[in-house]
C-alpha cells in the first residue's frame, strides 16, 4: 500500500497539468513577436490569473523577471541555497547552465544527458530534472543515457539507477528527494530517438519509482501514461 507522500506523487501529474494549462494560457496572452516591429521592445512579462486556485500555485504579489535567453529548452530547474546560485537543464543541447544574481549565466556542466560517442538520433539527449541531495550533492535524470547519475564533489559521476529487475529504464525526467532521503523519479520515454516505438525500449510501461536511501529501486506505478513532473509540498531538501 501507498503511503501519503507516495499517493501525493502519483497525484501530481493532475496539478501540473493545472499549472501548464494556466501558463499556456498565460503565455497566449502576451502580444505576439511576430506583429512587433524591429523598433518595437519586448513586452513586459505579465501573469494573468484565470482561476484563482492559481493563488494556490504562485503567490498574488509575484512577478515575473526574465534572467536568461538564447535557451533551446529549459527544464528542470533547482536552487542551489549555500552557493546561492540557480541550475537548469538545457535538453537540446545537453548542457546544464548555471544562474548567479549579479554574474548572469554560465556553461555549468556539458555533456549532461548523453555521453556517447556516436551523433544523438532523437531530440532530448540532455539531462532534464535536477534535485541536491542532503550532502548537496547534484542529482540529475540522464534522458540520453537512460539513467540516473550524482555529481560527486570531485567532479565525477556516479550512476544510481539504471535497470528495474534486469531491463534498462526508458529515460527518468523528473525527480524529487523526500525529507528522509529516499529519491521518487518519473521515466516517460521521451529520451529514446523513436519514444514510445523506440526499438532499444526494454520496458513496456511508463513508472513512477521510489529509489530509498539503502539503494532498493521500487515501482510505485506503471498506470500513468506518461508520467513527467513531481512534486512535493512538504519536500525539506537541500
């Protein structure tokens, strides 16, 4: 049986599409670049709030800074609290770029998803969610390798999860670390050149995994299809 964190996580993919409908429709408000002149500036970033379950999600007084662009396709971004500083994925280019206030951006990490040596095929061979752990350490969904790996302090990579009961995992893209250590993931597979027909796919479901602090990989799920973004109100990590 499911405990309350593990039911909350199954649950999530319905508040994210919440979300994702809300900022769809936010960003679809916002005047198109293609009827502004060359002379004209870029429009000032603005949240519409359609729904006020919205307030719920994102504080009444926020607004909305842009700090970088030039980003094919950002994802999975994480806070980095001591150093002060923002990390997020960049899928296409299979990089990880670091955000300073006051510094601006920065190649943090390339390659992040994919480190073979033969040209990608697909179109997401990056890293995508991005989690610290306890020791703060940065732990990262693999899309290209079809794995989960740690950033040890020294630089090198140490791979967590790669398999479930013999079989290689599709390609994780979302994590989060509960307050006690144990790590859930997503593992849609999005990563694969051909998805869901990708010849090299080992596993005929999509799941939803707890991988616990002692090293046991569990399926909490294979009903979701796919599942992508977690999320934990209560999360106490790094």
């Amino acid at each position: 049986m499911l405990n309350l964190f593990e039911r909350k996580i199954t649950r999530a993919a319905s508040c994210f599409r919440f979300l994702a409908a809300n900022l769809a429709i936010m960003v679809g408000c916002l005047p198109a670049a293609s009827a502004r002149s060359p002379q004209d500036s870029a429009p000032e970033p603005a949240i519409v709030r359609l729904d006020p379950r919205f307030d719920e999600l994102v504080a009444s007084e926020a607004v909305l800074e842009k700090i970088a662009d030039g980003i094919a396709w950002a994802e999975g971004p994480v806070w980095d609290r001591p150093g002060e500083f923002l990390l997020f994925s960049d899928v296409p280019n299979n990089s990880i770029f670091k955000w300073e206030p006051g510094k601006g951006l920065s190649l943090f990490l390339k390659p992040t998803g994919y480190t073979g040596t033969e040209p990608f095929q697909g179109r997401e061979p990056g890293s995508n969610g991005l989690a610290f752990d306890k020791q703060g350490r940065l732990v990262f969904c693999q899309h290209g390798d079809r794995r989960i790996s740690r950033l040890e302090k020294n630089g090198t990579k140490t791979v967590l999860v790669e398999k479930y009961q013999g079989k290689r995992i599709n390609s994780p893209n979302d994590l989060v670390f509960k307050s006690n250590g144990d790590l859930y993931f997503t593992d849609p597979p999005f990563g694969l050149p051909k998805s869901f027909d990708d010849p090299k796919r080992e596993l005929d479901f999509c799941g939803v995994y707890r991988f616990s602090k002692s090293g046991k990989l569990t399926l909490l799920t294979s009903k979701c299809r796919p599942p992508m973004e977690l999320h934990a109100r209560f999360h106490r990590g790094h």
